[in-house]
C-alpha cells in the first residue's frame, strides 16, 4: 500500500513510525510526506497551481536530501491514498479551507485519478498553552478539538463524504484515559507517545487492522509499555468512532 501526506510538520509527526509499525504486523507501507512547516491548504495550491518545488520528501518517516513538487510525487507512483489536512491555527475555521481545498482536490483527480483522498483530522493544542490560550483565545482545548472536528467533518462531506483519520479525537481519548505527555512544545505531537498514536490511528484508519497488540516498540522517546497499551486502546476507540 501506498499512502502520500500533503501536509506538514502534523503529517510528519502523524508519519513517522507508521511504516515500522506496518512491519511489525507484517505489511508493507510506502509512507511519504510533502513537508513545508506550517504549510496551509493555501499555500498547498499556490505551490501546486505554479508546480513549485518546495516540498522535503520524507520517505517512511525520514526525511531525503530531495526536493520535490506535489505533481511530481503525484506522479512518481500509484497511490492508495493521499491525505489533506489544514495548518493547526486555521483548522477551526472552515472559511480558510475553501476554494483551496476543492482546488486541490481537483488537482490529485488529475495527476493521481486512482487515488484515495482522505481527510487528516489534526488535533488541538496542549491545555495552558500560550498558542492556545493567546494565540487562538481558547479557555480549554476541547473547545478548540470542537471546531477543528466540525471543520474537518464539514470538509470531508463536501469532497463527497471522504474518509476522516481521527488524530485528533486520538488526543482527546488519550487524554481522557489519563496520557500526559503527549506534545512536545505546547502543539506538536511529542517524540514518543505524541507520535506513536498518531502513527497507531493512521495505521488502523487505512489498513483496517487492529493496532491492539502490535509489536513495534523502537520509539525515538521512551514510553512505558502500560501506556503503550493504552494508547493502543485509545487510537483503536477514535478509529471505531468514525467507522
């Protein structure tokens, strides 16, 4: 299978242990990323519509010394799916989505015709946060995952109902279920148990296999195997939620 991230330091947290975890269960995943920190959906389809090359290719969670444009990696292989996603400051307003979202879309019809599109739903930033509570004015962060997951809801059904990888509902479960360490600065996904979630609910949302006793334990981060169990359980749950 192979799968094609539009996105940005999100997708590169959400990518990064998704192909060993594929082997662990004995299944082979392409996994690349188009990397652009802080890349929007807009800038996405300027760089498309101009066919900049602008993108780091990350190849199954590392990145190459090679620069590319989204046409050419559009073209470069037959892919199971791509993945779109919003830049986290304006993923709860869906008005910033659109035309570019519809634009791109149209533009993976055309360069990749037998590829999945699919919705990558990010996640809200860490409780207390200065970019949650500053920058975006939120008083709780399951008041900023409520936007974003009513955005990426409405996003998904006006591209006819694509399916949705749940990361952020991931969070949200984990958090409830007692994970703590789950960002590294505040936004992005921590090294370890941040990552391996969302590496987890990636797997499950396109595979369709369980990650509940999947075996890859070569984290960048320590984690203590009783929350590895739970994060399994946790990303196993948000993928049942948008069954």
């Amino acid at each position: 299978m192979n799968i094609l991230a539009i996105g940005n330091s999100f997708s590169q947290d959400a990518t990064r242990y998704l192909h060993e975890i594929a082997l662990a269960d004995d299944m082979h995943l392409k996994v690349v990323n188009l990397y652009i920190g802080g890349c929007s959906l807009e800038t996405h389809w300027n760089n498309a519509v101009n066919d900049l090359r602008s993108y780091v290719y990350e190849l199954n969670g590392v990145a190459k010394k090679k620069i590319v444009s989204i046409k050419e990696a559009l073209e470069s292989d037959k892919w199971d799916y791509i993945t779109l996603q919003q830049v986290s400051h304006l993923s709860i307003d869906y008005n910033t989505y659109q035309p570019y979202l519809y634009n791109l879309s149209d533009y993976i019809k055309k360069y990749a015709p037998h590829a999945q599109q699919v919705i990558h739903q990010t996640w809200a930033y860490e409780e207390g946060s200065e970019r949650l509570t500053v920058e975006l004015g939120y008083s709780n962060q399951r008041e900023m995952f409520l936007d974003l997951k009513s955005a990426y809801y409405r996003a998904s059904k006006d591209l006819g109902n694509l399916k949705i990888i749940p990361s952020g509902e991931s969070f949200q479960i984990a958090i409830n279920n007692g994970v703590k360490n789950l960002y590294r600065d505040g936004f992005h996904a921590s090294l370890g148990s941040g990552r391996y979630i969302l590496g987890a609910v990636w797997y499950e949302a396109l595979t369709g296999r369980s990650i509940l006793y999947n075996t890859f334990r070569e984290f960048d981060e320590p984690i203590d195997e009783k929350e590895v169990l739970i994060l399994q359980k946790s990303a196993h749950e948000a993928v049942a939620r948008y069954r």
